[in-house]
C-alpha cells in the first residue's frame, strides 16, 4: 500500500529545497499531482494530505472522476495535461482549470469558441516540443510565435509555456529553453519536470511540475 500522504509531504520537502538553493521564494513553483489511471482510493489520500492541484491526461476519464469531487471540493485545480482533440475542446473547458496542452491553430480555435460558449475561461498554456520529436505532440520552438499571435488575434491569454522533453534527456537543457522562450514572450508560468527529474527541472526555471509517480506509486496496467 503506497503512503500517498507521506509521499507528498517529500515531494513538497524536495520543491522546497529546490525552491531554496535557486534563491526563489516559497511557493515559486506550483505541483501538480498527476492522478491518470490511479486508484480512487489513492486521490482521496491526496485530497485528505490537502493537494488541490491535480493533472489527468483524458477528458473521459477525468470526466468520471473528478466531476462527482467538484462538489466535495469547491477548491480544485484541474490541469489537463494530455493531448487534447479540438472536438474535445467543450468538454475540457466545461471540466478543467488550467489546459497545458494547447499546440496548433485549429485548437486554439476550437478552445476560443469553447469558452466563448461556456462562459468559462480555463488558464492556458502552450505545449513546445523542445526535443523536435517528430513523433510528438507540441509546437516547434520557431512556430511558436505564430501560435501566440493566432491565440492573441483569438482574445485568449496564454500564461506560460509546457514542455516534455524526450526520454532519456537531461531535464536541465529542456527547462532553460522553455524558461528562455517563457521569458522571450513575457510568460509566467513554465510547466517541466516529472517524477524522475522535478528537483533538477525547478533549479533550471520550471513554476509547474507535474509529478505522479513519486506520489501515488507505479499507475496499475491498462
Ligand atoms: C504521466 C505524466 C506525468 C507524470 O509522470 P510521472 O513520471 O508519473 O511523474 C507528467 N506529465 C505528463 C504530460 C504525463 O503524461
């Protein structure tokens, strides 16, 4: 059985440090508890340990969840931070607060008339495929200014940038560069750094990390 709640409380004591040794104040970087595929049990561990901030990868399955807890937990911070379809977008903007994952124009455009229909205004971030993986959802670093332009020209605010770097990299180049290209368009928020590399990811920049295994444990087959 995974101790959810002492397993946050050191994930929150390493973004402390990490928070600490880069001269930044307490509460610099934001943690976003990844709960895709994880047992209820183990969410309301994190609820009851006082995590608020949560991110799933599937607008189907965080549907099923998390609407039932919306009522218990007037608090909630919803990230979605898995590819988003655009004829998903009603849904995600009806359930989540924070969307991470827009990366091309036809979304932008999906999401702008979402909100325009849902009287709702999730905060948004850009997905940046800082590792040029072919394979691999994110816009390339040099389409990002058109991206900005076309989500400005939509009246939607982006806060910030979000990145996967590729398998096996250093963290620390993935998360300079998305700090870097954060700062270039005067973006707050960098959202980098899982459960492996989070320490690493805030020392190199990172205001979000999105960390799940460390939590909640391995997430359990299919
Ligand atoms: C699953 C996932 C995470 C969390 O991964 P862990 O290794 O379990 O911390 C973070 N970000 C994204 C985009 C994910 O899909």
């Amino acid at each position: 059985m995974e101790d959810v709640a002492a397993n946050l409380a050191r994930v929150r004591a390493e973004i402390a440090t990490a928070l600490q040794e880069s001269k930044r104040p307490e509460g610099d970087a934001r943690l976003v508890a990844v709960s895709k595929k994880q047992p209820l049990e183990r969410v309301e561990a994190a609820l009851a340990a006082g995590q608020r901030v949560f991110g799933e990868n599937y607008v189907q399955e965080a549907k099923r969840r998390w609407e039932p807890l919306k009522g218990r937990y007037g608090d909630l911070d919803l990230h979605l931070i898995g590819a988003l379809q655009s004829n998903k977008a009603e849904d995600a903007v009806a359930l989540f607060d924070t969307i991470q994952t827009l990366d091309r124009p036809r979304l932008a455009t999906a999401l702008a008339k979402a909100v325009a229909k849902a009287g709702r205004r999730p905060r948004l971030l850009v997905q940046v495929n800082t590792g040029l993986e072919p394979q691999k959802a994110g816009v390339a670093p040099d389409e990002l200014p058109d991206l900005l332009g076309h989500c400005r020209g939509l009246d939607l605010d982006v806060e910030g940038l979000m990145a996967i770097p590729p398998a096996g990299d250093d963290v620390a180049i993935h998360a300079a560069l998305l700090a870097k290209l954060a700062k270039r368009h005067g973006l707050p928020e960098v959202s980098i750094g899982m459960s492996d590399d989070f320490g690493p990811a805030i020392r190199f920049g990172a205001t979000i990390v999105r960390v799940g295994s460390a939590i909640f444990g391995e997430r359990p087959e299919g």
